[in-house]
C-alpha cells in the first residue's frame, strides 16, 4: 500500500494529501495502512482490501461519523490502485 500510495493518502476526498505537518522526521510523509472492513471483523487480510492514509483520514474512518459509502469509495480506491500497480508490474 505504500508504495501504490506513492507517499499520498489514498482517500480521493482528502483535502491535503501531501499536507506537510504529515511528515516524518526522515522526510517521508506519514501515511498509516488500514483494514478498510475491520480484519477482526472478517475484512480481508489482503493489499486490494487494504489502504493508506494520512493520520486525519485514518482517524475520520475509524473514529468519525461515516456512511458505509465512504468505505465503499474506499474499496473502489484501493481495487483500483491495487490493479493499477499489478498491471504496470507485468
């Protein structure tokens, strides 16, 4: 997920997804890599069902007040870059 996020976060309606307070001390950007159904729910362990996003938009997801629609633009996003990657490996 890293590397298909390309150090941005994978939400298409964050704001900022480069913003700079969301570096790291090694200049890298902070992204954090999450389930987007709950693992321990019985969300697939899985890069497609998996995705990176900045500190804000990670605790939107799991601590905010979102739709299942925003989960399901999630996994669209993530299918999507998941293939984009895989496609331009072969």
């Amino acid at each position: 997920m890293l590397e298909r996020s390309q150090g941005a976060c994978e939400n298409p309606r964050c704001p900022d997804p480069r913003y700079p307070s969301a570096l790291g001390r090694n200049g890298s950007y902070l992204l954090e890599v999450d389930h987007i159904d709950d693992h321990a729910k019985g969300g697939d362990d899985l890069p497609r069902a998996m995705i990176a996003l900045c500190p804000n938009c990670h605790a939107v997801k799991n601590r905010g007040t979102v739709d299942d629609s925003f989960r399901d633009l999630l996994r669209s996003t993530a299918l999507v870059r998941h293939q984009e990657l895989l496609s331009k490996a072969r």
